[in-house]
C-alpha cells in the first residue's frame, strides 16, 4: 500500500455479518479514504456461530488514519497493537488536552495496565478520566473536569462493546424498521405495554419525558395513573406541563381551553398565571399538595407516589413554578443521575426534553418516542439516539389505549 | 369621487355584523382599491336582531368594479339596480362565453322576470345555464355544456346566501378555531358521534372519503363496522384503499405487513397484486363477494349493504380492480351525483380524494377531515372548502374511539 | 335583561369596523355566555372616517361579567363608570394578589387619578405595579414582584389601544393571510429587504432570533455579512448556533458535516466537542477572537461589531460555551432588555427562541419566522404572538436571497 | 435441519459484503423465520475484489421458503438449481396464474432453453410473458396481460442483477444518507446541474415531474428556461400545473395570486377559470400557442421545443384542458413510454405524479425529489423506489439556483 503508508491492525468479533458490522466497517474505511487488506475472516455457518475478522486499515496520512480508526471503535474495533489506553492531563478546570477521547452512548472499556476494565458509566461525548494507580476510569461531563485530571486521549487502549443486533421476536422489532404513521398502533402499544410489565418485573426503572400537549389534549389522567399504578418511576419534564397540569386540576382549563367541554375559556390566559400564581404563593407544589388545594393529576400524584421528577427551565416559562431548576446545568446533571437505573424511556411531544434525554441515555435503554410530528422521531436518530423507534401519533389516544391494556384504573 | 367614477349600489341583511360580513365587505372594496360611501346603517341592537346596510362601491375602472362586485357577492352583496340576470350562448361545446359568472359553494339565485329563482345545485367553479322560458336556472360543470346554452355572465341579477355563523352551542364550534394537534381529541370525537346520529336521524346521509392509511393501520374493521351498522352511506376512494382491504381480508396483510402482527411479511408485495388478480380473475368485487372469496372488511360490508361507492382511479394504481372507475372525469361525475342528500362528510388519510370531494360540497354540508398531517386540512381550506374542521390526530385510533362511542360491535 | 342581571357599559372608539373590532366584541360577549344592548352607533361613511359604538354588556353572574369585560378590553373596550385603577398589595415577594390583571402585548393605560396614563414597557402575561403617588405605573414579571408592590386587580381604570389594522399597501400585508409554502418568496424576501431598510433608516434596531440549522445549512456566512454591514443589531441564539458556528469557522464542519463538500466527516462529531474545548480552554469566545484562533463567523462577527448577543443554555447543551447563560431566568431578562428599541424582528428555524421571543415582544414590532415546518407559525401565533408572518422555506436559500437583495458582499 | 426440510441452495457474487448484500441475505433469512448454512465463502480482500458466497437456505414450510427465494431474489440470489424459468398461461385476459412472478425495478433474467436472457424493460410490479419459441421474455402490466399469454412463475430460472453501491466520489453520494432539511443545499444543487450536463451529454434524457406549486411559487418562468436551453426532455405533470401556468402567461396571476406584487386578485378564481375557458374556446393548448395568444410559460415552451409531455387527468381538475388525458390507465401507459431513456429524473412538489412516476422508474435511473415536505421523500421510499434522494427545500429557490448554476437565461 505504497500510497497508504500509515496503518493498524485490527480486529472484530461477533455477530459482525448479521449484525451489519462486517459491512460498515468496510463503508466506513473506503468513506474517508482509507484501505483495507482481510488478512482472516471466519463467518459463522448459522446464526448462532459467531465471526471473525482481522485486518489492516491503511491511509495516506496519520490524522486521517486516527480518524478512521476512531469511526471503526464505534463497531468495537480493537486495535491489535498492545498498549494501555493514553492519557493527558485536563490544562484547565472545565477544558481538555487536544485529542481527548469523546464517548459514545455504548458500553466502553479502557486497557489499564494491561486489562480491559470498564469505564464507569455510558453516555455520549463525554471524557474518560483515568485513575491509572486506582485502576480505575469513569465517563464525565467537559464542564466537570477538573485541571490534571488524566483525560484518555488517542484511541489505543479504548474498545466499546457494539449491540448485538436482536434476533428474538423482540417486542420492539416491529418498530425498527422505520418511523410510519401508517402501521398498526394497535400492536405498536400493546407491545410497548408488555415491555413495561417485563422491565418493571425485572427492577428497573421506567422513565416518561412528557410535554404540555398531554395536559392540553386531555391526557393527563392517563400519566396519573400510570403514576398511581407504579408504571411511572421517573418523570422529567418543563415548567409547561407542571403548570398547565395544575391549571387543569384547579380550574378544568389548560392554556385556556375548557378539558370537559374543549370550548375556549377567556380567561384561560389568566388561569394558567393564576395556578403559578396559587403555587408560588403557596412557596412551591408540594406545598398546595400539603395544604390541600392541588387533590389530582400528575404532579399531585407523583409528590404523593414520591417519585423523582426534574422539571427544567426554559427561557419560554411564564413563572416559574419554584420546584422547577432554572440552571440548566444544574437541571442537565439532575436528569443524568435521574436516568440511572432506567431500563425504557418513553417520550411524549416534546423534543426538547427527548433530544437532552436521549443525549443522557446509553444505547442499550429501549426508547419510544410518540410524537404526531414525525421529524422529531428523525432528529434524535440524528443526533445519535439511534435506538429510538418512533411512533408518530396523538399523544392522548395513545395514552388512553396503553392505560386500557395495562388494564388500569384512571 | 371624481377619481373613482365608476359605481353600483348595493344592500346587505342578515346577521352581517356577528357574522363578520360587513367587515369583510368593508375588507374587500379596500382590498381591491375601491372606495365606498355608506348611505344607510341599521345595526341590530341585540343578538336577534339583524342589520340593514345599504351603500356606495366606487372604482377607478369599470372592471376593477366588476371584480369587486363579484368579490361582495360571496357575502350576500345585493345589487341595488334592477335587472334580471344576464346571459350569452357558449360559443361551443364544453367553452364559455367570456364574462361568464363562477359559481361558489353557497346556495345560489338568479332574477328571471323580476323574481329571484334559485338554482338548482350548489358547487363552486361551475356556470349557471338558464332557461329563461321555463323560468329555471342550473349550475353545469364547464365540460357539460353545449353550445348555445344561455351562461349566466356579469353580477346583475344573480346572489347567494351566505351561511349564518351558528350561534347556538354547536357540535362543531369548538373546532373551528384553528387546525390543532393540541386539543382535546376525546371530546372531538364524541362530538362527530353525536353529529353523526343526527344526521342519520334527519334522514341525511355520511359520506366517508377514506384513505389506505386505514387498512395498514389496522383500523378497516371499524369502517367495516360504521357500513354495517348504518352509519356510513356513501363511500369515496381509490383503487388503493380497495386493493388493501381485499388484501387484508384474503391475506391478513397490508401493504406487506401482517396486520395481526405488525411485523412486515415478504411476499407481501406480491400479496397486493396477488388479491388484484384474485378480483380480476373472478372478474369483479362482487363476484369475489359471490363465490365466497371475499368474506370480510370494508369492500365486502358495502357491496352486502348495497351503499353507494365511488373508487375513482389514479397513475399510481396497479391494477387495477375492475370496479374502479379509470377516468377522472366520470368519477368525478359519479361523485358528483354520490354528495347528493349528504349532510356530513367524514374524509380519513386522503389528500387527493378530499380535495376533490371539497370541490364539489356545498358550504352548508359539515365537514370533518382526519389526518395526522396539519396541511392537509389548511390546503382543503385553501382551496375554497372554508367550512371544512380538521382533527389532527391518528386514522386508527380515530376510528376506535368513533366507533366505541358510537356503542358498535366490530 | 332578567337572566343577566350584572352589567357595565362599554365604549369603542376607531376603526372598529374595518379593524373587525365590533365583530369580535359581538363574538366575545355571545362566546362567554353573555348579552349586549347597542345603545349607540356610528359607522365610519368611508374608509378614512372613524366609528364609534357604546353598548351595554350583561352577564348572568359577576365573574362571568368579568371575563368577558377581561376579554373585551384587549379589543380596546373602555368602562364607561369612572374610576381609577384599582390594587392590591403583593401577599410575598413573586406572588401576587388573586384578580391581578395580567397584561397582553398592546399597549396598555391605566387610570391614575382620574387621569389615564401609560404603562411602561408593553409586554404579555406580566402584572402592572402601579405607584400612586409618582403617578406612574410598570409591567413586571410575576417572579420580581416584591412584597406589598401595588398590583393592579379586576379591570376598572385600565384599557389598551388596540392595532389599526395597515390599509396602505404595507409591506408585509401580503404576508398576512395565512402560512403558506406556495406564495411568491422571491417577492416575500424583497419585502423584508425593505422593510428592514426602513427600520435602519428610522434608527430602530433588527432583532435575529437564529437556530443552528442555520450553520448546518451553510448560512453562516450571510448573517456574518448582514451582521457586518449594519442590518443586525440584536441577536437571540443558544448554545448550539455559536458552537457550531465556530466548529465551522475552526474546521469547515457542521455537526460533522463538511461545509464544503455536503459530505460526512467522520470525526465531525468530535469537531463540535473539539471547537467547544477549544472556547473553553482560551477562556471565552471573546478571548479566543483576542488570539487570533477564531477569524471568521457570526460569533466573530458579532464580537467585532459589538452588537448586543444574548446566548440562552438549555438542557441539550454540550459544553457549555462560556459566554451561554446557562440560568434561564437570567437568559429571559437580558432577552427582555435586548428587545428595547426593536422594530423588526426575524425568526429563523429556531421554534423555543422564537417563542421565547415572541413571548417579549410588543404586538407592533413587525415579526417574520422563518422555518421549514409550517407547525412553528401556527404555534407561535396560538401563543399570543399574533402578529408573526410565517415564510415557509430553506434557511440557506432565504438568507443568500436577502443579502443578494441587500446587495451585501458575503 | 430437521425442523425445516425445505432447502434450496443459493449462490451470491459481486460486492456483496461493501455493497450489504449478505448481510442483507442473513437477516431476510431470519426475519422469514428461515435458517441457513453456508457451505462457501470467499471474501475480497481489497476493494476492488469481489466477493462469493454460496448457502443452503431452509425452512419449515414450502411456501415459507418460496417466500424467502423470491425475497432473496431482490439481492441477486441465484438458484444452484438448474432450470429453465417455468410459466403458466394466463386464465384470463388482464388476470394471472396464481404463483406469478412479480418484478423488481431492477434489471431481470430468465433462463430460457438453459441461457439466462434478458428481460426487456425494467419496472416493478410487473409480470413477465416468455415467448419461449422466440427466445425472449418481456415485462408487461397485469391489464395488458392477454389469455393464454406464458406468465413465468414461481422463482427457478429468474434472476436479477442489483445495484453495485457507488464507490467513487458520485455527485449523488452526499444525498444518500437521509433526508434532511439542514445540509447544505447550495452543494446539492450544484451537484444535480453536474448531473444534468452528464446526462445530457451522454445522450440520456432528463425527466421532470412537475406540481403546480412550480407556478403558484413564481419559479414557472425557470422550468421554462430548463426547457429553452435543453435541459428538459421529459414533463409530467396534471391539470393543475398547466392550469395555472397558463393563467400565469395570460393574467400574471396564480390561483388568484398576483405574481408580480404577491397580493391575493380578487377574481384570481375566474382567473383560473377563464385560462381554462380559453384553452378549451380555442380548442387546444397547441392552438392558443398558435393563435398568439399564449406566448410564454412552461406550456408554451414545452410547446414550441416538441419535448414529450404527458398531463394526467385526476379528480380534482376544472376543466380539464383539452390536452390533458383523464383516462388514467392510458396516462399510465403514456408514461410508461416516457421514461425510455431517462437517465435522470427531477420531481417537484406533487406526491401523486412523484409516486405514479417512481413506480415506472428502473432503480438505475437517478432520482432526486424536491419537497418542503420531508414525508413526501420517505412515502416514495417505502414505496420501492429507494434511489431516490430527497431534497427538502423550497421549488421556487430550488429552480433559481438550478437555472444560476446551470448559467442559463430566464
């Protein structure tokens, strides 16, 4: 490879044909320039036999050929060379030596002398600090890193471990094909039900990041209940749907409009001030639960349940309500801790809130969005949540259904 | 008005205040950079009470006048000045005369010997042809007319009635606002329920014009249902929508996805052309029905219950059936005929089959249209079917709840 | 009026025809349930003479009359009794007493001894803090209300002076009908040309509000030149704009997209986390301009220029840049002062900024948002913003159109 | 493989592990709850080698495992199988033996007398008729399908030739990724315009299918010019946008709009109504061309340069103009015919005639749609027509740019 005078040794293991991998790591190589040469290749006979692949990347130039190898660990490349993972110390609090290792939302592990150990922690584009003499590595945010800190940098000595592709009959099979308002609903939330009973079975926890529209459309009864029921173990929203789900409870309207009669309340305009209004002077939401004045709904129900809620900020907030984290910052670190333990998250109308949660969550939590816009489903595979299956319908209707088939009270 | 010296005199009565008609006048004269000179106003002083307003248009030319006068028409305008309606031969089959009237959507009347007549049929774009001697005047589509038919042309002589905006707690006047996804859908629909019954209960037909989007949804068993029970009395579409349904019913796919499982079949791809060729082989729908082929779904309910049933053809059929009517303008003709005796027009996931359907609706004719894209109801409105209420929400679990509410067995 | 016995009488002065005033208040008063008796009323003969109509106004219960005098006074309704402003004092700091008067974005007067007097600053959903003994009165938001501030209650002594409806032919009237993608944009964008021309000329300030696909769509460069020669004095923007903005300027990226070529760049996902540290370790974007590091762009541009920047964080943010305010609260009120003196503002591809901003401004400053998605209008018109004109169309090819149109050297 | 009897051995060749083919294989496989074994493989080692594979593919039913041979089939799956491709005669004129052979819009062979031959004409959804004497088989619509006729069934002796992926840097690869409405269009347009000269110069002729939104946009004057100068063989399209290119050429408006000044015409409705009239007074659009009287605009150059165009008729049209074919099978037909010799195929604003078109369209031909609607791209898509790159972007800047690019005179 005269013309391709930089080069590594690499090599995959896995399910690396059925699960595509074999193949976008050939893409990957060709896209950005490179070359490759198969020195062995194993392929399982059926599908239960696993493969192997080992290869040399080639490229003209040493960045291109880092570049190519970082997109290859991405598809849990390694590198053959030997080596412990590299590190540099952070120059400043909050900022990061030049080629620092950027994360991303798969299982990663580091060498430390010698032994592939994991990185605590999945999200993407974060920074893996290395405790050499601990043995230790632990993901964190740019903003957290403090100046020395030994930031992994390169990529020798880093690997993730790629989802293996599912072959079961998958409850969520059906939806990965594509984002289709056209296909049964039907089945789309009866399975989504049965994945909630299975990931509550097992001790995890089920998130909703959930929008004003459920209020506005008349569904917030829906998400009480499953609150009531133990179906709902961690709730992030804004400032909106907080607001607007205390108008509803203490007035009937939201943004205005009548939820019983779906007629236009002028007036509504100074409800929903008027419930911030009755919060704040209360001193904040679970103090008008206390004096008993908030009785229904979802807020009510989840300060009753206790469960853990993050209501962010947002520059577009009237108020704000006081339990609401106007440091956005603050609010961002609150639902990274909000999302551990978190075995399925489902997002309904709000892609604010689901692109920032969908940013915190590793790729092996199933994720649902619901929205009627189908764009939103797009923009977060986009943005690297590629394993969000959308479902592009109305955020009330498909409440009330999962709600029927759970077989709950509202 | 020494620059605007050309002018007509007319009248307006009725609700003309609450119902926005005079603004819009007042609107429209400006719009079209005329002048007006109010003679006479007679405001009605409570909610039952109408007004009388009689005034001056002017122009600087005497088409601009025409335009504006045409323009004030729509909103009941009365010219002042005597005169039956005017007319002049076509000059050829199917070709008008150049100053030839336009019809609107609302109930239309000519003077004929100093008496105002109304003409038969309401549709927009269509001619008034009179028979002067028999003292009767009716609308025809532009391709229908014969040479030497009397078209009505200019504005003399010729009014409509414009719809009173209702003022009563209507079943639909909460919708009319605006196309939004926000609102609660529940209370919509149960309002469509109840419409529905009354419609049926004045002895006025439903018409659905329904989209494929309702059989890959899963959601052909309620359209099934809404025949079979009564409440659905004509039915428009394409070849698509019938070509799925017999699919469903033959295969238990749409489209290549099994309906019962969601999951996508291979073959379903051939299961579509194979349910064609089982139509075409047996020669028809009905005879699919008759041999006992066909035993289920949307096409079979309505041939057993005899409605009437328009599938109008399109480029993108395969195909097609034999029922399908392949050209445009005698379907078109067909609906035409079909929209008679309807009193509310239910259109489901079907921009092309809506759009046309509007064309040919009478104002006064409710109109609900259900899609999950908010564009399709502003292009219907666009188009001049201003009466028209969107629902943006979800074909499938529309239908569910229309038929729970409507306490049908499926 | 036995069924109604609570009543007040009310004036209306202007174009209340033609502005469709009287219409509406006819609308409003029969929506909520009440009855009106016109006692006086003189139509405007032409369209340069103004109307005048007093009336009385009943309702079945006290705060059923209430609501409807609230909804009447956005129309300009003025109570005919006497009477000053009342108030009552705020019960704690951000709290405010139970019928305050929450305002809209007109501009609003209320009575001071006997006297009406302007309310400063004109702005949506905030209260009036009236101080008596000054004579003068102020809109704040509910969170810096202090304990004991006067705030106006119920709706006696105050009014607001609705917008005459533009008769001449304005530049933005062709605008003003509806959403729609298939108008002329060539003509739209001249349009905006001129009228952000003649806002220069008159010495207020242009307002951008912009989103991130701006740089992804390779835009950058046009609002750096509209920045540079003087048409943009005031920009809203996140974090996302500026960080991409200067991933661009530093490595001819977007998101990991080459600027040059449309194709990916592998890596690119490390190129925003890379220009982010890069801020980050010089200390400031305004350091990293100091260096000589950062040389082109809007952010430099906007640096360069001095122009006022306001930086909103949200919850999605990677890093964040320094200069991001990341305390919403604090966001919303430098985004308040940076309003002052608009008088045009444009909204591009940016849904939570605009209606961040919309929310701020006054119902005169002239307002264009442009995006892609016909649902941003709609939605920010739903909440209040009224005067929003909606330009459906591709960021990039508006803004290359407008700075063509401007004649600017990009 | 004792639970799955039914085996057929298959061989693949060419690029198959870049160009996704096997990976593609395995999960078809499993997906139609198949297993397999394979007994061969041999993978390139560089780029430029091709790959092979030959496997045993089994399953548990005989149908099933037609279904997973015809699905294979799309791949370029061969049956090791020796055979010539069976056939069973037509029962009916325009009906077919039950287990016929449904095309791809990929490039087919049968094998005939032992040779693989093959198939003229590309095009989905089709049947092929063997004409075994003479050694040819050809694709032909269901409807056109003659009793009697030898219709190739099942999968023996059929193969198809799929698309290798393009390695070279092809003008198109930036499109490929997605639909996205935030990448550079100004890259993309330039790219198309490469493309047309490419494909003009190697003799091939360029397809537009063309919505009337081209005209309501003001961007007709640009088609027209793509016409003038060459660059357009080919126009599809309906009523509509001849309709009002027409109006445009006679009043200077669009569907009321006046295109000059953007200001809605009172009395556009006649507009329309009268371009129609005069179309149809004068007999044809040919003959309004000839009298002088339509002397611009699409339709006039179209015209004048004798380009092939094909108006289909649909429910929605006035009229229609004489021109315009209303039997939809014919216009089917017609296009059929048109897109011989397409090399490049443009499709803006209209789903309807985008659709029909793509379903005519061999995979090979390069197809870029243009719509402000992102749903339009992924509906054609999943309609099988999965070359097809979508650009999601305004038709009036789209065509502007096109015309700079391509340097020509408007």
């Amino acid at each position: 490879m005269k013309s391709h005078p930089y080069g590594e040794e690499i090599t995959l293991r896995g399910h690396i044909i059925d699960s595509w991998v074999l193949p976008r790591v050939f893409d990957t190589i060709m896209d950005l320039g490179g070359e490759f040469e198969v020195s062995e290749i194993r392929v399982g006979r059926h599908k239960d036999e696993t493969s192997f692949a080992r290869m040399h990347v080639f490229a003209a130039q040493d960045n291109q050929l880092q570049n190519i190898v970082a997109a290859l660990q991405k598809y849990g490349a390694e590198l053959v060379s030997e080596g412990d993972v590299q590190t540099r110390p952070a120059p400043r609090d909050g900022a990061l030596p030049d080629d620092f290792y950027s994360s991303t939302n798969l299982p990663t592990q580091v060498r430390l002398n010698g032994r592939w150990t994991d990185v605590a922690g999945t999200e993407m584009d974060l920074v893996i600090v290395v405790d050499r003499e601990a043995g230790r590595a632990v993901l964190r945010p740019m903003a957290q890193v403090r100046a020395g800190d030994a930031i992994a940098v390169g990529h020798a000595g880093i690997r993730v471990i790629p989802l293996a592709r599912a072959r079961t009959s998958d409850a969520f099979s059906f939806m990965m094909s594509a984002v289709s308002s056209e296909k049964p609903k039907k089945l789309a939330i009866a399975d989504i039900a049965r994945e909630m009973q299975a990931v509550r079975d097992q001790g995890e926890k089920i998130l909703f990041v959930a929008g004003p529209a459920i209020v506005h459309s008349g569904a917030a009864l829906h998400l009480a209940a499953l609150i009531r029921e133990g179906f709902l173990h961690v709730l992030f929203g804004g400032n909106a749907i907080a607001v607007h789900d205390i108008e509803a409870a203490l007035f009937g309207t939201s943004l205005g409009i009548n939820l019983a009669s779906g007629m236009p309340v002028e007036g509504g305009h100074r409800n929903h001030m008027q419930a911030i209004n009755a919060v704040r002077r209360a001193g904040s939401i679970y103090a008008l639960v206390e004096t008993g004045e908030l009785r229904s709904g979802i807020m009510y129900e989840a300060l009753r349940a206790g469960i853990e809620v993050v209501l962010a900020g947002s520059i577009r907030d009237d108020g704000p309500l006081p339990e609401v984290i106007t440091d956005t910052a603050l609010a961002q670190q609150q639902m990274r801790e909000g999302v551990q333990g978190v075995g399925l998250a489902i997002m309904i109308s709000t892609m604010l809130h689901s692109i920032a949660t969908g940013n915190l969550l590793p790729a092996e939590v199933k994720t649902v969005i619901v929205d009627i816009n189908p764009a939103v489903v797009t923009k977060l595979a986009d943005r690297g949540t590629f394993q969000a299956v959308g479902l592009v319908t109305d955020a009330e209707l498909f409440l009330r259904e999962l709600v029927k088939v759970l077989g709950l009270a509202v």
